[in-house]
C-alpha cells in the first residue's frame, strides 16, 4: 500500500469564493425552459477554460501494462495515488490532465503519462480513444475523453511505484501503483480501508472489469 510523505497535507482554510476572484471556476445561476414550458433555475460550477464545440476539458488514460515476462502475458492498470484538497483525503485515480491549447487527445494522454507516472520511451501503443464524457453534469460542465494504452514491458514486472512521477517537483505528491487487472477491484476494497476515496471513472471501470469476470 501506500507510503506516507515526509509531512502530511492537511486544509488550513476554508473560505466562501466569489466567481470573479477564481482562477479555474466560476459559479452559475443557469435559466432554462424544461419539456412544459416552465421557467426554471440551476446552479453550476463550470471551468473558466474555454473549449471549442464537441471538444473536451480534458484526458483520462486507461494504461495498461503488459508483462512479457510473466505466464499469460498478464496485464496490470496504472493508478495514481493523489491528495485532493476539495475532499480532504488521498484519492486513488486514473492517470488524468487537461488539454493545452491546439494540443491533440493523444499528444495530452502521452504527455501526461510521462509527466504523472514518468512512462515514457516504452513500447506505447494507442487502443482506443473514447465519446466525449461529463462524470457530474448535475454539477459543473467540466468534460473529458478517455485514451486506452498499451504499454508492453520486455521483462518480468519491476516492484512498484515504477517509474517516478516527473511533476512531483510541483507539489503534486503522486505515488504511482501498478495494480493486477485480476484483483483491481479487490484492491480499491483494499485502499477503501486504508482511508482512501476513489474517483469515479476508475471505480466504474474496477466495477465493469470485475461484472465481466466468468461465473
């Protein structure tokens, strides 16, 4: 499981935020008409990064790694260990990041990959690249697709975390974990005892991966 940092991250404030003095978010009061022609309202917290129509935010990886030199070539998922400040608490997630302006999905799923879990120069090829997704559209418009990767490893697997993140200069603290497709999501039980919280589209994939599994 995880290694605890020289020192602990903990919130030392929190405080109400007007729309104009926020960087990457602002806070809405949507109007709208529904199916009967009643007038209505909503509240949204919607990013500032302006996006162009049918594009996304950003990318989330589906990384998976393949030991060459293990029986049945069995395969692994790259996660990421990561303390979120809007909950207080490490989270277990996909390897994830936003698109640079002009930059391609591809070009930010590799990039990231690189910059998160320092994968880079490995046999990497591209599976699949997914719809457009929206993971809380009750709550904000912040958007995303998801690039499937395939890394394959010459030799048997190396312990983990391996590689290093390249951002942990940034204050990120990342911990990369390589994780047994085969007990995913008896893994994320695992962390759930340990005190961590699990985003989303991971826990969905654990779900689905673990659903499809013969009975």
């Amino acid at each position: 499981m995880s290694e605890r940092r020289a020192a602990e991250p903990r919130i030392l404030e929190r405080a109400p935020l007007k729309s104009k003095d926020a960087k990457w978010l602002a806070l809405n009061k949507i109007t709208w008409r529904d199916q009967e022609g009643k007038e209505r309202q909503w509240e949204s917290a919607e990013r500032k990064m302006r996006v162009k129509e049918g594009e996304v935010h950003g990318v989330g990886m589906v990384a998976l790694v393949t030991h060459a030199g293990e029986p049945g070539n069995a395969e692994s998922i790259i996660v990421v260990e990561r303390w979120r400040p809007t909950i207080g608490r490490y989270c277990l997630e996909l390897p994830s990041g936003l698109l640079r302006p002009e930059e391609t999905l591809v070009e930010c799923a590799l990039r990231e990959l690189c910059e998160q879990t320092g994968f880079v120069g490995q046999d990497i090829n591209v599976v699949e690249k997914t719809f457009p997704q929206y993971t809380d559209p009750g709550l904000t418009n912040s958007s995303m697709r998801t690039v499937v990767l395939r890394i394959r490893l010459p030799h048997e697997r190396p312990p983990a975390p391996v590689p290093e993140p390249q951002i942990s200069k940034r204050g990120e603290g990342l911990v990369v974990r390589m994780v047994a497709l085969e007990s995913l999501y008896a893994t994320l039980r695992e962390y759930e005892t340990k005190g961590f919280e699990c985003t989303a589209p991971l826990a969905m994939f654990a779900l689905g991966w673990e659903m499809g599994k013969p009975t």
